[in-house]
C-alpha cells in the first residue's frame, strides 16, 4: 500500500495550475486572483481554455493515479494521496489548490455513477447560483452521500468520506464568504 500512496501523492502534486498559468500567461498563480492554483483561479487570471486545459489536466491526474495503483483498497489509497498531493504540494510548498477536479478523476474510476450525479449536482447549482465554489461544496458533500447509498467496496465510501472532508476544509474560507455574501461569482 505503501508504493501506491506514494505514486497517488506524486502523480497529484503535480502543479498542473500552476505551470499551464506560468507557461500561458506568464502568471504565477499563488500571487494572482485569490492565489489557489485550481481551474477558477486560471480562468479569473489566464482565461477560459487555459482554465479546461487545468480542469483536464487535474481530472486526468486523479485518475491516473488510481490507474497506475492498481486495484482494491491500493487505488483507493492511491486516490486519497493523489488529492493530499493537489491540495499539499511538496513543489509548491504545501499551498496548492482545493482538489475538486483531482478528486473527480479519482472517483471517476473508482465509482462513475456516483461522480455523474454529483457533477450534475455541481452544474445545477453553478448554472443557478453562478458560484462555483458552492457547486463544489454540494457536489462534495453529494459525493460521499450517494457513494454510502452505492453498492459497492466499502474502502471506496470511507475514500470518498475522508476526500470530502479535506475538500470541505479547504473551501472554508469560499464558505465564510457565501455567508458575508462577498464570495465571487462566475465571470465576476
């Protein structure tokens, strides 16, 4: 299991954000728009196809991850550190983004039918709402929930828990602004 939290950390922490913004536009994300290095940051800083090449890039690197691991309980390991490693980056000094896109990737293979309803849950509520960051805070908490009502492996429902709470961590300031009602939308 050990090999496998390791590739899922390394293949995560890549700052994928990051070196599209930097090689792009010439921006160094940690010191432009609200300095997370995700894909609604790009898209404030560096623009829209930069910004679904990032959502690409970290999509395909949670999956990656769980694919290179294997199966059983070592792709789920391998996906739990492969968003430990997007949110922790050794490369950027532990400050990378909030491990949305990444997380998606990973359950994309470990659980596809749960994924679909919660990202139709996170295009409902941003067509709605116009805020991403609370499309990715009800789709992270849909996520775990559908995953539990889901037969299936049991190491993927406790993943998807353990998951959900790290992104919810990390969107704790995105929270504390939808409450103030000072939380950008969308094109804003």
């Amino acid at each position: 299991m050990i090999p496998a939290i390791l590739i899922g950390y390394t293949v995560g922490s890549l700052p994928i954000g990051f070196l599209v913004a930097q090689g792009a536009a010439g921006i160094d994300l940690r010191r432009a728009g609200s300095g997370n290095v995700g894909a609604a940051n790009v898209y404030r800083t560096a623009g829209l196809l930069s910004a679904i090449a990032v959502m690409l890039g970290d999509i395909g690197k949670g999956s990656a991850a769980v694919l290179l691991a294997g199966g059983g309980a070592n792709a789920v390991a391998a996906g739990v550190a492969a968003v430990i490693g997007h949110i922790y980056p050794v490369w950027l000094r532990f400050r990378g983004g909030k491990g949305v896109a990444t997380a998606s990737g990973v359950f994309a293979v470990l659980t596809p039918l749960p994924v679909v309803l919660a990202a139709a849950a996170f295009v409902l509520v941003v067509a709605r709402t116009r805020f991403v960051s609370l499309g990715s805070i009800v789709a992270t908490i849909a996520l775990p929930i559908i995953e539990w009502f889901t037969p299936g492996f049991r190491a993927v429902d406790i993943g998807a828990t353990i998951v959900a709470a790290l992104i919810l961590f990390r969107h704790r300031s995105n929270m504390e602004r939808l409450r103030s009602r000072t939380e950008r939308a969308l094109g804003t």
